[in-house]
C-alpha cells in the first residue's frame, strides 16, 4: 500500500510533536506526584498530631500497634 516516506521537514517535525507530548505527559506526571507527596506529608502531620495526644492520654501508640 502506498506509504510516503517521509521527507526529513516532516520526520523532524513529527519528532518533535511527540517529545513534546512525551514532556506534557512527564509534566503531568510530575505534577501528580507533588499532589502525592503534600497528600503524605499532611497525612504524617496528622498521624503525629494523633500519636501525640495519644501519648498525652498516656497511651502507647506502639504497644497498641504492636498487640
């Protein structure tokens, strides 16, 4: 079936067009994954407030944990 080979302008240009979607796709996932960390991040503040009044209540997060 009659594929054109493609001239080098074209090739090239469409090497870029997909690098640039590959760096859209990197950014993207990028992005997601600072999302991930500030989720971790808020969730170990919050484990550490609780594990913290917890203490204060004299009970001993890691033998509750542990039992």
């Amino acid at each position: 079936e009659g594929k054109l080979i493609p001239t080098p302008e074209e090739a090239a240009k469409d090497g870029m067009r997909k690098a640039e979607q590959a760096t859209a796709k990197a950014e993207q996932a990028t992005a997601k994954a600072e999302q991930a960390i500030l989720r971790a991040e808020q969730e170990k503040s919050r484990a550490d407030r609780l594990a913290e009044k917890l203490e204060a209540l004299g009970i001993d997060l890691d033998s509750v944990l542990n039992s």
